[in-house]
C-alpha cells in the first residue's frame, strides 16, 4: 500500500474508509456496512503535517556544492 505518499489523500472521505475498513477488518473487529465514517479538515492536516515536521514550504533547500578548482 502507496497510499500515504502524500498526506492530502486523508482529506479524500473515500480513500480514508478504505483505510480504517482494513485496519478494522485486521484487528478483526466487525466493519459496519457502509465502513467506517469519519472525518478531516484541511486546516487538520496542515495543522498535523507541520506538528511532524511536513511543512515543505519553510524547508529550506541545500545549497549545491562548491565546485573545487581544476588544478593546474
């Protein structure tokens, strides 16, 4: 399972039955007929992914390695 690749796919209301469905089923707990409700914001999962470390947009990038001189 790929899923949690990118963590915008909890906000996807199906993509996150399918998920706790099969944890449910695995924990062999009996899974309701139309699986497991639940529910997320947007403002939830920024909130989450910046709390983990997530906020790709105040990461800064590396800066490229210098160059060594080419000897003469």
């Amino acid at each position: 399972f790929t899923g949690l690749h990118y963590h915008w796919n909890w906000e996807e209301d199906n993509f996150r039955k399918t998920v706790l469905n099969g944890v449910a089923w695995t924990c062999q707990l009996k899974v309701p007929e139309n699986g497991v409700e639940s529910s997320v914001t947007r403002e939830y999962l920024e909130e989450n992914a910046k709390k983990w470390g997530g906020d790709q947009t105040r990461k800064k990038k590396k800066p490229a390695p210098k160059k060594k001189a080419a000897a003469k």
